[in-house]
C-alpha cells in the first residue's frame, strides 16, 4: 500500500514538472557560437544558434547589446533590423523538446521591444519542417517601446508539432524588433475549456469599475491591469468567484488584462475605462 502511495507522489510530480516545463530549446538564444554582436545573418543561422533554424532567408542579429539595450533573459537576444532599401524581415524556428499534442492547449511567452519606428506583426506557428512557417496560431501586434514587454497567448495546438515559428517584419524606413525569452508549456492539468469559457471581465468597456466572474472549479487567481506602455498599473488577489476591482483613478484608454491562475491564464485582452 505505501509503495502504490510512493508511486502516485511521483507520478504526480513527474506530472507537476511536465506541465510547466519549457518546451522550447534555446528559447533566450544563450547557446550559440557568437563572440559578439553578429549582423545581417541571411545564411546558417543554425550554424550560430543551437536549435533554432532558418526560415526563408530572412535577415537576423545576435545581440548582446547595442544602442537599444541589453537582453531582456540572459546575455543574447535577436533582432530584425531595416539596414537597407529592401523590406527586411526574420523568420526562424525553434525545436521542441517535445512533439506538441494535437488539441492540448499551450501557453506562449516571449518579450519583445522596438528601437525604431515599426508597424509589422509578429507571427507565431507551429510545424514539422524547421524551414517552413507551418500553420499559424496567433499574431501579435509590433512592439510599440523601446522597453521589454511581455506577451502571453493561450493556443490549441492544430497538430502534432515539432517546431515552433517566428515570423516578424520592419517597415519604414529604419527600425530594430528585438525579441528574447521564449516558453512554450502546457496548460496545466485540472484547467478545461469550461473554465476558459466561465471566466468574464465586465462592464466593457466601463467607468473603470468592473466585475471578474471565475468558475465554481477555480477558487484563487490574480488580475494584472498593463497599459500600452507595458507597464502593470493595478494587480490583485482575486478569493471570490465574483469580485469587484476599482480602476476609476487610472486615466481614461485602452488597458490589457490578465486574470491568471495558479496553473494557466485564464482570460486576456483589451479593455476601455471611459
């Protein structure tokens, strides 16, 4: 009887330790062959960064840092920079510790900043061809501060993935994306779709008083309210299934929210305080 009560602790934990584990290898660009900032890579870019490949032949920098600043994880991040008359873009993949499964939902972290004006997206997709994009799941907007900010996505995977893929451009006529500090892990055990569909914010918009709805399942969470800057101007401890939170003293615009828990998050987007 003990030794079956030893077997389920670690299987639990084994378990525990799956679900928050980073899937993506190199995923802050700190493996890599580089003695210093490397420009302009178009060819070989495995050849300097452990487990990350190619797509396309776009343009890539290594970076440890130069006039937009250090990395936000580590020592190295990468950048697009617009260097010349054509549209410059990078386009690269990272491999996976393990093959994503199909319909499991995962949740997608990296920083990303600008050093220069810009307006493309950055597309993330999931494939079994390190060259090829692959099937994209969600594109973010362009960084907007020359400041690292975090983005977070929660995506079902389409298929049974090897690799994950990056895909971001520069417009204009200068400008510098920098991205750094990838995760990829599953959504934790005990989190369904019920859950993700129960959980509301509103009024939306609203004077800045607003009520979070959680599921009878979820107990506890977190609230973070973030501002374009990327700044988080309110976060609370949410104990009821039904809260109300104050933000009337933050100036009127468009925020973002988080509502977190312990184990994945649970609700994000956009919101107006009038």
């Amino acid at each position: 009887m003990k030794k079956n009560y030893y077997l389920l602790i670690a299987l639990f934990i084994i378990g525990e330790a799956t679900h928050s584990q980073n899937l993506i290898l190199n995923g802050s660009f700190e493996t890599n062959t580089a003695s210093g900032n490397t420009l302009g890579i178009s060819t070989g870019w495995d050849a300097v960064v452990s487990n990350s490949f190619e797509i396309d032949g776009g343009e890539m920098d290594l970076i440890t840092v130069n006039n937009c600043g250090n990395a936000s994880d580590g020592n190295w991040y990468v950048t697009c920079s617009n260097q010349s008359s054509l549209w410059p873009y990078m386009a690269f993949s990272f491999k996976l510790s393990t093959t994503l499964t199909m319909g499991v939902q995962y949740t997608l972290t990296f920083d990303k900043r600008f050093c220069g004006p810009n307006s493309s997206p950055i597309d993330i997709g999931v494939s079994n061809d390190s060259t090829l994009t692959g099937t994209f799941v969600h594109t973010f907007a362009a960084p907007i501060v020359n400041t690292w900010a975090t983005e977070t996505y929660i995506f079902q995977a389409p298929l049974a993935a090897k690799y994950l893929t990056v895909n971001v451009g520069v417009t204009g006529s200068t400008g510098t994306v920098g991205l750094d500090k990838f995760s990829l892990t599953a959504v934790g055990v005990g989190i369904n779709e019920n859950d993700f569909a129960e959980t509301t914010i509103f009024p939306n918009p609203s004077n800045g008083v607003v009520t979070i709805s959680l599921p009878i399942s979820i107990t506890k969470s977190q609230v973070e309210i973030i501002n374009v800057l990327g700044e988080i101007v309110f976060i609370s401890t949410i104990n009821n299934n039904q809260s109300t939170i104050d933000l009337s003293i933050q100036t009127p615009g468009i925020y973002f929210y988080k509502i977190i828990n312990e184990r994945a998050i649970l609700k994000q987007g956009k919101m107006c305080i009038e």
